[in-house]
C-alpha cells in the first residue's frame, strides 16, 4: 500500500460565510496541496467555474456561494494572475442574472465575468463514449480551467459535485441534446468524464459550507456541512463528499465511471484525507478531545495552518452527517426497467405536485425529448402532464423547475427514494 500515489484531499472546516473566514481557510487548504501557483501561471488564461444552476439567492444553496467564488478570485489576483475569468452557462437564465442574483460584480479582484453564452466545436478523437463537444468557446480559450462545484444531491447522478459540474461546460440549449444522446445515469457519467479527460481542470473546490440534500440540485434543503473540499483529483472529491454523509461512492455513476476512465480514484486505499482547521483541545496531543477552529475563532492566536491526516471513518465520525437526505440504495437492473411493463411502473421518475405548480411551462420548455415527455396535455390552466413512455429520466425538468414542484418519486404510490 505505500507504494501507491495517492489522491490527496484537503477537507476544510468552515461554519459560515464570512469572506476573510472563507478566505483565510481556502487559502490554508491550498497550501496543503502546494498552493493555487502549483495549478496557475501568472502568465496564462485562467478560467474560474463556477456552478450558477439558475439566478437564487445564496442561502437557497443552489449555487456557489459568492464568499467562496471571492476568495477563489483573490487568491489568483494574489499569484499574480492577470488574465481570470469567471462563470457559468445556466441551464436557466443567463450567467450574468445568476451572478446579480449573489451579488459578485462583473469585475472581481481584477477577474471579469464571462457570460459563456457562445459556443465552439471540438473533436475529441480520444473519446471512450463522446468523442465531440460544443463548448462555451471560453473553455476553449484557457489555458487553466478551476472547478468551484458545489456540495448537492441530484436526481440523476444521485449527487452532483466536481465531477457533474463540467457539464457547464457544454453551451446553453445544447445541454439539452447531451440529456437525449446519453440518456441515463452511467452513460450520461462516462460522458462527464470524457469532459474530464478532453479539458483536464487543474483544480477541483468544492463548496459544502452550506450544502443541498433532498430534491437537489435547484429544490432541495440547505443543510449546513461546515467543509470546503480541494484536490486535483475531482473522483476522490466526490467520494470524500461520500464519506461525510456515509453514501457508498461505488453506487455514484460518476465515481465509478469516473474511475475507469482514468480521471480519478474512489479507491479508499488511494486517497489520503487531510482535515485543515483543527485546533487542539485542553489535552493537546489526544485527537479525541479535538475542537474545530471554529469552536475558538475568537482566539486571535488560532493556528489556522494546523492540520493532520484522518481516516474515512474518524473523517464520518467527527464530522459528517448520517441523516443526509439523499438516495442510498443500489441502482435497480436497468433491463428489468425497460422490458418489464410492471417495473417501469415501479421505476423512479419526475412527477409534479399540482398544489406547487404555476403552470409557468418551464418544465415543458426544458424536456430535450423530441415530442416532450411532459406537456400541456390538458391545456395551460392545468399542471403539465408526464408521458413516461416517452421520458428517459433525465430529471431535466426537475432541475429548472423554479416552484420546486417537482420531485423524483418511484411509481404507482410516488414513494420516495431512500
């Protein structure tokens, strides 16, 4: 085992968003990796991107939180960086909404907002399952691209992080088309890393200071987590987001897959797990009387450089969440879904709470099915209806249904998951 280059993951303790807190944390974790010089040049194209699903206020935890992109911004402008942008394409609304919305100015510690709005082809010969891409041509353009994801459970890939977040990278509407193309969980997965694989990102952040469980990514319940998390390796950041809710990072699509296709690991043996942010008890010495630096914040003698190397299980036990609201079981046999009338009838899909619904029509607007598996069936005074014939479980209307009326549900008796 000590022959083998692990992934190493910094986990960040942080309870609220002050930006010199987020800060000064973020910066510490870095310089457990070497610091954001190893990932950036002075001299090159940096492109920081964020996750701005839709325009909501930053408590909702839908997006990055603005405190967290800042310290991201400043840090670069501190190396030296004087070519950053910063943004996102939304699967609704417009980057620059999204960004009003929390309240970041389109020029931010010498960085500039990019509207990712236009696209550009690229052939990607070495695909394994997507071997071209329309990307926003900013994608293109850089020479370092920084991921800032955030912490969220999600319909489809059950949750969304370092890994699903480069599916921004793919232009508007055209988003829509890749949901057709690659039509459930695994495949959409291999997709995502293939992403991974053509524009390599240097650095993964995640953003779990104040997550998303439940009916993520746009309708579900900010439940506080207290971490950043940071690496090079956007695997081993998903499955340490795995570890503090006690989700097996095997049954992530995006884990698995991801690991096969070479872009990182979820392997417990290949990841080193750092804590930064401990300060030492009464006892100092004795890791079970161990206090958070936040326990102490108003020491102004905190040693905020302190860290140390945790298992996954002390990294669950000290600080994670069991009752984490997101799906748990193993995924269901997917030709036992498609061929069996009674299990597609059992199988999880959208549906709609006609006591929430406005009728606004974005969900019909945003199905990519040819045909829409959800339309206006019984005119525009009424709630959208489901064709589940026709729908491929793609939870796009979930996403960027602003009402937070729909929620995925297995079938006959709209059972939750678990």
């Amino acid at each position: 085992m000590s022959d083998i280059e692990k992934s190493r993951v910094v986990v960040i303790l942080c309870d609220d968003y002050d930006e010199e807190k987020v800060y000064e944390r973020l910066k510490c974790g870095l310089d457990e990796l070497g610091g954001i010089g190893l990932f950036v040049k002075p001299e090159e194209k940096v492109l920081v991107k964020l996750n701005l699903l839709s325009a909501a206020q930053p408590e909702r935890a839908v997006t990055t939180h603005p405190s967290v992109a800042k310290a991201v911004l400043r840090l670069l402008n501190e190396e030296g960086c004087a070519d950053v942008k910063y943004g996102d394409s939304p699967g609704y609304g417009t980057c620059e909404s999204a960004l009003r919305m929390l309240g970041i100015d389109e020029e931010c510690f010498g960085a500039r907002m990019t509207p990712m709005s236009e696209a550009e082809h690229v052939d990607f010969s070495e695909g394994m399952t997507c071997k071209e891409f329309d990307f926003c041509k900013e994608i293109v353009e850089s020479d370092a691209i920084i991921n800032v994801c955030k912490m969220k459970t999600h319909a489809l890939e059950r949750i969304t992080g370092a890994v699903k977040n480069v599916y921004g990278f793919i232009c508007g509407y055209r988003k829509a088309a890749g949901h057709v193309k690659f039509p459930n969980d695994t495949v959409f997965a291999r997709m995502l890393a293939d992403i991974h694989r053509c524009t390599k990102p240097r650095l993964h952040i995640m953003d779990g200071i104040m997550a998303m469980e439940g009916n993520g990514p746009g309708s579900g319940t900010p439940t506080p987590m207290n971490v950043l998390i940071v690496s090079d390796d956007p695997v081993a950041v998903d499955t340490v987001f795995c570890y503090l809710v006690n989700l097996d990072p095997e049954i992530i699509p995006t884990n698995s897959q991801g690991m096969r296709m070479g872009i990182g690991t979820d392997r417990e043996e290949e990841i080193e797990i750092v804590v930064c942010g401990e300060v030492p008890g009464n006892n100092e010495g004795d890791p079970t009387n161990e206090k958070t630096f936040d326990d102490t914040c108003d020491d102004v003698n905190v040693d905020t450089s302190r860290s140390r190397t945790v298992s996954k299980n002390e990294l669950f036990e000290k600080f994670g969440n069991p009752n984490f609201d997101v799906p748990r079981g193993k995924p269901r046999g997917t030709f036992l879904m498609r061929y069996s009338g009674f299990m597609t009838k059992l199988a999880r899909r959208p549906m709609i709470d006609k006591n929430k619904c406005v009728k606004c029509g974005i969900c019909v607007n945003h199905c990519p099915v040819p045909g829409k598996a959800v339309d206006f069936k019984n005119g525009k005074d009424n709630p959208p209806v489901y064709d589940y014939k026709k729908c491929i479980r793609c939870y796009c209307c979930q996403e960027m249904c602003p009402k937070h009326a729909i929620s995925a549900r297995h079938g006959l008796f709209g059972r939750k998951d678990k």
